[in-house]
C-alpha cells in the first residue's frame, strides 16, 4: 500500500496584534514495544508490555488560567470549521478555521499546519492550528476551557488548501477523515518552539484518543472523479462551504 504526506505551513500576523501523562489502568493485555506502539491515547508499560491508558483532560487547554499574561501559544480548541463533504479527485479542496476565542485574548500572530496520509483509498488528514495571544484585562479561569459558546469571538479566520495528489501526480479516491485535534496550550507551545515540527505535532496528538466531535462533519470526505469541483475557497466567513462546530 502507497503510503504519502503532503504537507503545508502558513504563518500569519495580525496587527493588532501545551499536561504530564499520568497511567490509568491497564486496557489490553497485548504485547506492545518500541517497534509495536500503543493506540492513540495510550502508552505502552515496557516492563510489562502492556498498554496503559493515559489520562489527560481534554475539556480544557489550561485550567485555570492566568489572569494576565504574554506571548502565550494557544491552540484550536473549539470554534467553526467549514470545507466540503464530497469534492471530485485531483481537485484541491478548501478548509476555514476560525477559532473561538475568549474576549479577554488579542491575537498577536497564527500559525498551522495540515498532513494527510492514505492506506489504499482510506485516508486521513489532521489540520492543527495554534495563536500566539495576549491577555487583555483580567482573563477568568475558564478563559481556555469551555465557557458560554454566546461570549465566543471570531475575529481570527484562518484559510489553508489540501491536495489530495500523490507526488508522482496521481489523484486520490476514497474518503478522507479531517480531524482538528485537541492540544493543550503547553502542546501549542512545544509545537511553536519546534517551528511546527511533524513529529511533535503528531507526538502530542497521539497522546489523546481520537474524539469523534472532533471530526469534521462528523464523517470522512467523499473523494471521487464523479464528484463536482470544489470551491476555490469557503469565502470571507465560510459561507461557501459546509460549515461544522468542533470542540463544543
């Protein structure tokens, strides 16, 4: 089986400007090693050669807060994602992230980056997404946890493109699955510091089981030569996409 990644990296700036793992109980019996990792969300105890679930909270970035603060690297926790359903093979499709964020934060600068892979026609896609923020007034302790969805502000749109090409050209055709994984805000630092490393990128996912609500439309793309072009992009505020909810 083919097995390939393209990736990209768009930093923007605005003028206005990741928790320890602790060992839960053992969930499987099952050999695990260096060459024969653990899944997602588990780790493996090498002198037993179990894996062991990891327990990491995921309803929050960082809690609680600090009140005030600098120059610090946040992810996308909750907000709006928008792109296509179904799109025709060989076209780029469009995505739009735009992250909801607590009124006390002003942006500073954003960076992302976006990976697919594919075994046969059953593909997968990560796009991560992280800020550099800084506090305005007093942020509360819920600041990066899951206050009221009503006091969100979108101010900080982001628009990147995914080609579903191989590199020798050929299109894919199967189905995609666009997943917005949870980092913690001292995830989002280790990525930042590492200049949107890959390996880091993907260490830190994996730390967490996959979350289904983080799931782009809560399903895989549908790629294929029958399928209509996608948009050039989701415009200004989506609109010309589907648009989902993540995180909340």
């Amino acid at each position: 089986m083919e097995l390939q990644k393209r990736l990209w990296i768009l930093t923007g700036l605005l003028s206005t400007g990741l928790f320890a793992a602790s060992c839960g109980p053992a969930v499987d019996a099952g050999e695990c090693s260096e060459g024969s990792p653990c899944p997602r969300g588990e780790m493996c105890n090498t002198d037993e050669a179990i894996c062991e679930l990891v327990d990491l909270p995921t309803d929050a970035t960082e809690s609680p807060a600090q009140a005030s603060f600098t120059g610090k690297d946040i992810p996308f926790f909750r907000g709006q994602v928008c792109t296509v359903t179904e799109t025709a093979a060989g076209e780029p499709f469009p995505v739009y992230m735009n992250p909801c964020l607590h009124p006390c934060l002003d942006v500073n600068r954003f960076e992302f980056k976006h990976s697919w892979s594919c075994t046969g026609s059953t593909c997968s896609a990560y796009a991560a997404l992280w800020l550099n923020v800084d506090s305005v007034g007093a942020c509360p302790e819920d600041a990066f946890g899951q206050f009221a969805a009503g006091q969100c502000q979108y101010t900080n749109p982001v628009t990147l493109t995914i080609d579903p090409t191989y590199g020798d050209g050929a299109p894919v055709q199967g189905t995609m699955e666009l997943e917005v994984p949870f980092f913690s805000n001292a995830d989002a630092a280790a990525i930042a510091a590492s200049a949107g490393s890959p390996t880091v990128i993907e260490e830190r996912m994996t730390q967490y089981p996959q979350d289904a609500g983080r799931i782009v439309s809560g399903a895989p793309i549908s790629i294929q030569g029958t399928h209509e072009a996608p948009p050039a992009n989701c415009g200004d505020d989506g609109s010309a996409c589907d648009c989902f909810e993540v995180g909340f």
